[in-house]
C-alpha cells in the first residue's frame, strides 16, 4: 500500500526500553530519577544528589568526551547508594515487608534491589492514556516474533497475558545458550521483579552483563536473516543501542546501505508530532546505516505490525514447533513413540512435500497415546468442572509455561501433586515458586481489587444482591472478589460453573473481561482450597 511505514513481511524482533514504560505507567522513572528517589532514602549528611553526581563525574576528567560518561556516573552512584541502603537495613533502620535479615543471609538477597523490585511492582496505568493506542500496542507485542528489554517490570508480561499469549520468558543471560525455538520468546536482559538479584543497574552488574553481551547480539544477528529490528523506547544516544550497533557492525554481511535501513529501525519519540518522519542515518562510530522514525503517532506504527500475517502468530508458531521437537527428539529418542504417524525419518519427505506448494496435514501419536499438550480453555474447564481428566504431569507443564503474572488457578493441582514423582528441573520448580509468591493467597488478591469508594465501602454477602444493583460485568467480577469470603462456596459455584465460565468460553475479545474472570477462578480456587505455600513443594521430606 503506497502510505506504508515499512516493507516488512516477516514478524520483527523488538527492543524494548523504559520509554515504553513511561509513555503508559504512572510514577515510571529515568535512571537518574530513579536514583535521585533511593538517595534521598539514605543518610547522606545532607549532600544533595546532583552535587554526589558532580563529584564521580570529577574522577572521569580524563573521559568528558565519552558518550557512556554519565552511564558511568550513574552506575558508580547505584553501586554506593545499594552498599548504603544495605548498611542501612542491615543495622534495622530500614525494614522491607517480606523481607527478613535471615532471609537475606540465607538467599544472598541484596535489600536494595528487594526494595526496587517492589518499588516496579506498584505499576498503575496512566489515567490520562489513550486507550485505542494502548490496545494497538497489546496486539503489536503480539506479532513480535521475540521481544527483548531492559525493563525491570511487569508491563509487557501483563499485556501479553491479557490476550493469552504465553512467551517463552528468559532472564538475565539465561536462554543464550539454550536450543531455544526463536518464537514467542521474551528475554529480560536487565532482570525481573520476582527475581531481585537479576537486577542490572550497579556497576560490578554492567560489568558481568557487558562481558556477556555479545551473546544477545549473536541471539538477535541469528533471528534477523528474516526478520528486522525495532527499538522502542530509547533514545538513540542510549548505550545499549549503540553496543548492539557495534556488535552489529563486526557481524553483519557487507551490504547495501538501503538494506542494512530496511533490518534495523529506531522509533523516536517527538511530542505532538502526528507525521511519521522517517529517514536513513547512518551512526558514526559503526557505520551501521538505519531507519529513523520520528512521531507522537505509535498507533499508526502499531497497527502496520499488527497487520503483519505469516500464517500463525509468533505464539502459535512456538507452540506447534515445541510438541513437534519434544515429540520427534526427545521421545523418538527415548523409543516411546512405537507406531507414529510422522517419524524423524518422515520429516524429509514433509519437508519436499511442503517444498511443491502441497497442502499437508500431520498428525503426531503413537500406538497407545496422543501427546497431551493442554490449552488454557482445557485446563480451566477440567479444573472448574472437577473432571481430572487431565494428568497432574501435563497440568503441571501447563502451569509452568503459563506467565508468571497469569491469575491462573492453582492450589488444588499444587495440593494434589507428588513433586517427588512429576520431574522437573530447578528452573520450572523456580517458576512455581514465583507463583506461589505472586498468587499463593486470597487476602493479596482481594486487595489488589480497586474499586470506587461506594463499593469498597459496601459489604455483600450473596451474588444475588451484587446481581441487584445491575453493574456492568467487569464491575461485578470485582465486586463478587472483593466481597468472595461472605459468599456461600456453593452460589459462587454455581455462578462460576453457569455463568462466568461460559462467559469466558464465548467471549474471544474483550481481554480486560476474560482478565477479570480469570480473577474470579483463581480467587474462588484459592477460598475453597486455601492458600499455597512454598512448604507444599517439599511435601514427602
């Protein structure tokens, strides 16, 4: 179409950064904002931030032409203000909720990044966002066939889970190294708010992450043989950008500058600027030749993404791939698969037939049983319904593939398994555990409901008088939450299995709906099963 922004056909890789954040979040910080913030909660004998910045920036005289001067700056200060802020809880004038000093010994939990981590956990909407652009953005992280960020929060995560769309989620350095599928894949190159010690923001952190960095450069030079770059959300002067386009120079064929524009794309805030601005640079220390977009306009940006269409979704594509490798590689090689449909061997002759331009349908079994890879409608019925049809093994893998933000129910399968029995590996245990801290109990869910003053205010005690005050569906949910410890088990079992649960089944497009129910179910869940705690993992010891 003659006012395309792009000529992509392919899926793209997105960089994401804080900018992104910022343009949607209440109270999302800058680095030195955020800084500034935690100085002011340490003893600093009354110096004032600024004049502490002014002092470092001193010791780089030799280096006032560096354009990572002031990430040098800002990294020594992290560095000093964590070692106070530690010094500081460590002598008891500074408590954390959660966090304890025996825990701190035990787990190697530095309580500045414990404290930052829950500082990013409080993320609001702004009030004042527009919401047609924020829908356009869920669908365009949708259609990134990988995103990776240097965000610390749950902002992407949410918005994904929103519209069912389970990365694969990698943190820090992991994932670099792994056989990963290249789809749906979410890399979290700065750490992760349930995991504090991934935390990057000190200088020894830069140090470890710079010595590590070539890795994601090699991960995202892999996936751009078909698929462009875009950074959203930095400033073209940021340092991550300008080391991936170092590490990028060193690596990329030799090539047409047009083409080498057409791979990689920075998007540029510009206030108020509804035009797109779009023209090729070329940066000066890499010579590495870009498309700059200048403009205010994202939802335009957003929705040429979005309209991107190679067949199947990137999270499609990355759960279709994965049965096929586990079933082929792994039981083909253990000698599981007896009689099967499509065999290693076969994959050959699919693959000359899907050459020709032929339609193909698989199918993948054995003799006895087909592989059982659970879907979240499957899951959510069996476990409502009380069906147990679905093996504790696969509700298990199931929850673990599921993001660690997805209110999904869990207690009754955490209480019925045998982990001595179900084998998983120390990274899937680690994100059941994060689970378990996230939604393990009823009385954070009820709090984290908001509702206006009238409703906070008022108690109910059946869903038949909530039904009476004729709320739009979205409010009724919150409303029933809010008020789910005063209801009998067995009329929010009969609303869940007759009405909100149908309701999730039909309804395909509101995500804040399906959100909400899914609320619903883990809340009801957690009333009728109890809380979960971390010792039910180590049941049988």
């Amino acid at each position: 179409m003659s006012d395309s922004i792009f000529n992509f056909k392919n899926y793209p890789i997105v960089f994401i950064g804080s900018g992104m954040s910022k343009r949607y979040l209440e109270n999302s910080p800058t680095w030195p904002e955020l800084l500034e913030e935690y100085w002011n909660k340490i003893d600093n004998n009354g110096q004032g931030f600024y004049n502490y910045l002014s002092e470092i920036k001193d010791k780089y005289k030799e280096k006032q032409n560096d354009p990572d001067l002031n990430h040098k700056v800002y990294s020594d200060a992290a560095t000093y203000i964590e070692k106070r802020f530690n010094g500081l809880f460590n002598s008891g004038k500074i408590s954390l909720e959660g966090l304890t000093s025996k825990r701190v010994f035990d787990e190697d939990i530095s309580p500045f990044k414990y404290s930052l981590c829950q500082r990013f956990k409080q993320d609001k909407l702004k009030p004042n966002i527009k919401k047609d652009e924020l829908e356009s953005f869920k669908k365009f992280l949708k259609n990134a066939k990988m995103i990776i960020t240097t965000n610390y929060d749950s902002f992407i995560e949410t918005l994904l889970s929103e519209q069912n769309v389970e990365p694969k989620m990698y943190i820090g350095n992991d994932g670099f190294f792994d056989d990963a599928i290249g789809w749906s894949e979410l890399y979290k190159i700065h750490g992760d708010i349930e995991l504090p010690n991934s935390i990057v923001i000190n200088s020894y952190d830069y140090e470890r992450y710079d010595n590590k960095s070539i890795l994601i450069s090699a991960k995202i030079l892999s996936s751009m043989i078909k698929s462009s770059i875009i950074f959203i959300g930095y400033s073209l002067t940021d340092r991550n950008v300008k080391k991936l386009l170092t590490d990028f120079s060193s690596q990329l064929p030799k090539e047409d500058k047009r083409k080498s524009a057409e791979r990689i794309i920075f998007i540029e805030f510009k206030k108020d600027e509804m035009d797109i601005i779009k023209t090729h640079r070329t940066d000066d220390k890499s010579q590495i030749t870009y498309t700059s977009i200048e403009t205010d306009n994202y939802k335009k940006i957003y929705d040429e993404i979005s309209n991107i269409d190679e067949g199947l979704p990137p999270y499609d594509i990355l759960r279709y791939q994965r049965v096929i490798k586990q079933l082929i590689l792994e039981e083909g090689g253990k000698g599981n698969l007896g009689s099967i449909l499509v065999t290693p061997s076969d994959l050959d002759e699919l693959e000359k037939h899907a050459n020709s331009g032929k339609n193909l349908v698989v199918a993948l079994g054995d003799k006895q049983l087909v592989y059982i890879r659970v879907k979240e409608m499957e899951y959510l019925e069996d476990y409502i319904f009380d069906k147990s049809e679905i093996p504790n093994k696969s509700a298990i893998e199931f929850l673990i593939d599921c993001p660690p933000h997805a209110r999904t129910p869990f207690s009754k399968l955490i209480k019925s398994c045998d982990f001595h029995n179900i084998k998983i590996s120390k990274k899937e245990m680690k994100k059941i555990e994060i689970r378990i801290n996230m939604h393990g109990k009823i009385d954070n869910l009820v709090k984290s409901v908001n509702l206006d003053k009238k409703y906070s205010s008022i108690g109910f005690r059946s869903i038949e008088d909530i039904k009476a005050e004729n709320l739009l569906k979205n409010k009724e949910l919150l409303v029933i939450i809010k008020n789910i410890k005063s209801i009998s088990k067995d009329e929010l079992r009969k609303y869940i299995q007759e009405e909100a649960f149908p309701l999730f089944k039909r309804n395909g497009k509101d995500d804040h709906l399906k959100s909400n129910l899914r609320k619903l179910f883990l809340a009801f869940d957690l009333l009728t099963y109890g809380d979960v705690s971390l010792d039910l993992l180590n049941k049988g010891d």
